[in-house]
C-alpha cells in the first residue's frame, strides 16, 4: 500500500520571525509535516542527521561561502533531505552555484505562500525545483536549435562547468575576444538568455533541475 505519511520540514533561518511563519504555512498544509528549527548550520547539520527530513529550509543569510559548503558536506554524507535555499536578494549565478552544490529548490524570501509549498511538494517527491523568474523568463532557456559549430559545442561545455571566459580561452589555446564571439553566436543558435541561462539548461537536460507547472495545492485556510 502506498504511504499517505506527510512529508517532514525542518527550517534553518537567521530569522525568528520568518521561522514561525513558515511553521504556521506548514502545518495548515496536508501533505507536509513541521518538524522542528535551528538558527545555525552547525546545528542544522547534525538534527538533519538525527532526524533525517524529507527537507530542509534554508536562509541564504549564512553567506554563500557556509551555504556552499554545508551543501557539499550533506551531499558526501548520504543523506537524502532535499535542500531548498531561499533569500531575499538571489542572483543568476549565486543561484546557479547552489544548484550545483546540490540544492533542490530555490526561490525567493518575498514568494507568495503557495510558492513555497509547491516547492516544498515537489522536491519532495523527489523533483527538483526553481522559482520561475530568477533566470528571467523559462521560456528564454529553451533551445530553439542545436546546430552549434565544434567550436562552440567546446566553449559551451566549458560555460556549462562555470569556467570564465579568461579561463576558456586558455583551455582552447585562443583569445577572449574569440570566446566572446563564440559565445554571442551560441546565445544566438540556441535562444538561451545569459552564460548562466547555458549552464542551467545543460543542468535541466540532465534532470538535474526543471521549472514544473505549479500543481493544484489545497487552498490555505483562512486566517
């Protein structure tokens, strides 16, 4: 038979206020189950071990450098709670680096309530999650076509692993204006807005991410 249990979330923030408001959306929520908050990575870290959540909320104010390497540090761990970042202010790459690191969801602090639960059930079963917009519009990240020279399918690649333009012109043993040249002719063949729109397209090739259609989600109570 197939288990109806909720699904369990823990929260890791910098704000107490922010906590309990997550705390009341969750458990007015039918599928998902609050299950305790920390303010600190360290103890994120070792309740996530203990009690292992099906996710983890957490606050993009630790800084990037602690976020970037917690994420690794649960990724080499085996364990399988399912990381969603939010902040106030997330930029292209920032959102990127943390996809990367091994988050499953990302959006904003200022996202509607609904938002944050459809992210919350849909990493949860085990789909990762962006909120629309970050990377501008999704449509702009679908390829139109894929006839990319050689040369361009190379300078892609290397975009795709974050590699700077400086750092793909020594790889290829050629100029940064060439790679800049490659790089409009790419964005131009294949509809793909910005040099982080590349690499998260090559990451939603690979299932890694997606922007799935919002489900119907039960309406909130009112309050």
């Amino acid at each position: 038979m197939q288990s109806t249990a909720k699904k369990s979330i823990l929260v890791c923030d910098t704000q107490p206020v922010a906590v309990e408001g997550v705390r009341s959306l969750i458990r007015a929520a039918p599928d998902l189950e609050f299950v305790g908050a920390v303010y600190s990575l360290e103890a994120a870290f070792e309740l996530v071990r203990s009690a292992k959540p099906d996710a983890i909320v957490l606050d993009k104010g630790f800084g990037m450098s602690d976020l970037i390497d917690w994420l690794h540090q649960l990724a080499t761990s085996g364990n399988t709670s399912a990381p969603v970042v939010w902040g106030s202010n997330l930029t292209e790459s920032e959102a990127l680096r943390l996809l990367q690191a091994g988050a499953r969801g990302i959006l904003r602090r200022s996202a509607e309530p609904r938002t944050l639960l459809t992210c919350l059930n849909t990493i949860t079963t085990g789909t990762s999650w962006m909120e629309d917009g970050i990377f501008g519009s999704s449509e702009k990240l679908a390829p139109r076509c894929n006839d990319l020279t050689a040369r361009e399918q190379e300078v892609a690649a290397l975009v795709e692993q974050g590699l700077r333009n400086r750092d793909i012109a020594r790889s290829l043993g050629i100029q940064t204006g060439t790679v800049k040249i490659h790089l409009k002719h790419i964005f131009e063949k294949t509809g793909v807005r910005g040099r982080y729109g590349l690499a998260l397209t090559s990451l939603r090739k690979k299932g890694a991410i997606e922007y799935p259609i919002l489900p119907t989600i039960p309406a909130l109570p009112s309050m």
